[in-house]
C-alpha cells in the first residue's frame, strides 16, 4: 500500500510500479465505497421486496416525487455497521494476486465511511 500526501507522487509511483510488474493498480477508497454503496442498495431491494407491495406516500406538491420511505432506506437499529465494513474490506482486498494499493483516502466527507453509504 501506498500512501502519500496531495502531490506527493504516489499515484505516479504507482503507475510505474504496475507498469514494470505487469499488475494492475487498485484505488482502495474507490472501490470501497463503491462495494459500500453496491451493499447497501441490495438491502433497500430486499426491505422493499419482503415489505411487500404497499403505495409510495403521495408528495407534498404536484410534480415532486414522493418523499423516501424511511422503512427501505435506513438500515434497522440492530444492522452492525462495523462487521458489515470489514465484511466488505475482506470482499474488496483479493489476496489471490498482487495488488500495489492507493490507499489515499483524500475527499471523504467526514462520518461517510461510518454511514455504510
């Protein structure tokens, strides 16, 4: 793993270094929460789908969308968010093959990673 200040070269150093060893570069933080946010959207349409069918509020005004049902976008009280992260890190990291990590977590807003996006 990489890491490096803004400028610093690393996302050069890393280039190179897959270059000459034939590997592909991997941005952690990217790819991450991109299983994050791919996760979570599995477990909205499983809320959605064992609720059953049931209307969607009606909007506030006409021509807006209804509001989100909090009962499919928020995760239940008992959903362990830091098991259910290092479940996704182990799902992210493939230890089958080489990997030169960017591990540069630059631009995360505050609090993302512990929303489980």
């Amino acid at each position: 793993m990489i890491l490096g200040h803004h400028g610093s070269g690393t996302t050069s150093l890393i280039r190179l270094l897959c270059e000459k060893f034939k590997l592909n570069d991997f941005e952690l933080k990217k790819e991450y929460l991109s299983k994050l946010k791919e996760e979570k959207e599995k477990r909205k349409r499983a809320r959605l789908l064992n609720r059953g069918f049931r209307p969607p509020l009606p909007a506030e005004e006409e021509g807006q969308e209804p509001p989100p049902d909090p009962e499919i976008e928020d995760d239940p009280e008992d959903f362990d968010k830091e098991t259910h992260e290092r479940q996704v890190m182990k799902a992210v990291l493939d230890a089958s093959k080489g990997l030169i990590i960017d591990g540069c977590w630059r631009d995360l807003p505050e609090g993302a990673v512990g929303q489980s996006l």
